[in-house]
C-alpha cells in the first residue's frame, strides 16, 4: 500500500518511489493519473486499473498472483489507499490468504487539514464521504452530538449544500474548518462559524479536494 502526493507531487516518499519502480505490478485507481506521477519519477512499472468497479471482479486473481510470489503495490488517486479509496477488499482478501501486507507511511488529506483547523485534534472521529442520499439526514444528526473533531471528506459540487445541511441541523454557531487543494499551489483553508465558511464559499466556484474539520459539541 502506497501512498501517493495529495497535491504538490514532492510530498511523496523516497522509499516509495523504490517501492514502485521494485515491484512486479502497480494498481492504480485511474491508471491516466498516475501515469503522470510514474513519469515524474521515471517508474517504468506495468499499471493495472483497480477501482470500486472492478475490484469485486478481480480480487481474486491478484490473491493468486500474491500467492505465486508476484509483488504488487497498489496507488490511488492521492493519499493512502483505503482511506476513502480502493484497497480495503484486497488487504482483506490478501490476509486472509496468509499474504505478507505492508503500508508505507505517507501522505493523507485529513492529517494536514485536521492540525491546519487550528480545532482540537488529540480526539477526532473520522468519516469520509457521508452518504449522498439516503441515510445523510440520519448520519448528520448523529454527527451533531459528537463531542469529538470531526473529519469529513466532501466533493467540491456539494460542499455548499453540506454546510447548508449542517447550520439546518447544529445551527450556525458551530466552528469549522474547510481545507481544499492541499499541498496545491491555490491551497486554501476558510476558518469560522458554519455561517462564516458558509458565506465564504457560497460566493465563489469551488474546486479541488475538499476536507471539513467540524468541531465537536460542548459539554
């Protein structure tokens, strides 16, 4: 498991790139976009596609490959595979099978946003995408009695909906954090009331990954 530069492609790893140009195979979320990093680093490694798609389907030929002594090491779009990305289904699979599984340290987005938030972080919850549609409302007033900082990742195109959803539901007080393009040169990182961040995005296009460090209740 390798984790790959969540903006600015020098935040990856000296060992990782040995990794990646050792290694028999690399699976790779969307094999165009990490073409362009193995081509940064001169990594002549074969790319495979493995994503939520097709993981199902293929898992179970890549254990055999593992068992037959091949080395593989899966990359996703950025950051740490099985961090709100593909590589959960395989690591199981693969332990399971007695399969020596390895993560590199490395890059994530929730770390640098969670310390730039300048909000607690000795206990934080973390939660990925929360769902689209149904069971939203439900993980939202769940979230609203967390006394923990919470961690949620969130698509650009419903960043503006999801504080909308949050003020509706924990009222417009609550302290935020939004943390998108990081390690990118237009980084960016609005801090304030639900209300404030609210009004500060709402008023423009937004674009890049997105990461919302969400305060936790008060006692």
């Amino acid at each position: 498991m390798v984790p790959t530069p969540v903006g600015n492609l020098g935040d990856i790893t000296f060992r990782a790139v040995e990794v990646l140009k050792s290694v028999d195979l690399i699976l790779a979320e969307d094999t165009r976009t990490s073409r362009v990093l193995m081509q940064h680093y001169g990594i002549e490694t074969p790319l495979q596609a493995y994503h939520i798609f097709n993981e199902h389907k293929v898992v179970g030929g890549l254990v055999d490959k593992l068992q037959s002594g091949m080395s593989i090491a899966i990359v996703t779009d950025a950051g740490t595979p099985g961090i709100s990305d593909p590589g959960f289904l395989l690591v199981r699979e693969a332990v399971k099978e007695g399969v020596e599984v390895e993560c590199l340290p490395g890059a994530t987005a929730f770390v640098p946003a969670l310390i730039d938030s300048g909000l607690p972080c000795d206990r934080f919850v973390f939660e990925g995408f929360l769902p689209h549609k149904k069971g939203r409302q439900t993980a939202i007033q769940r979230l609203a009695e967390e006394s923990r900082t919470m961690i949620i990742y969130e698509s650009p195109f419903r960043l503006v909906k999801l504080l909308e959803q949050l003020i509706e539901v924990i009222g417009e007080e609550r302290q935020v954090s939004v943390s998108r393009e990081i390690s990118k040169l237009h980084a960016e990182t609005a801090r304030g009331t639900l209300r404030e961040v609210h009004t500060h995005f709402a008023s423009k296009e937004v674009k890049g990954e997105i990461v919302v460090i969400l305060a936790g209740k008060e006692d």
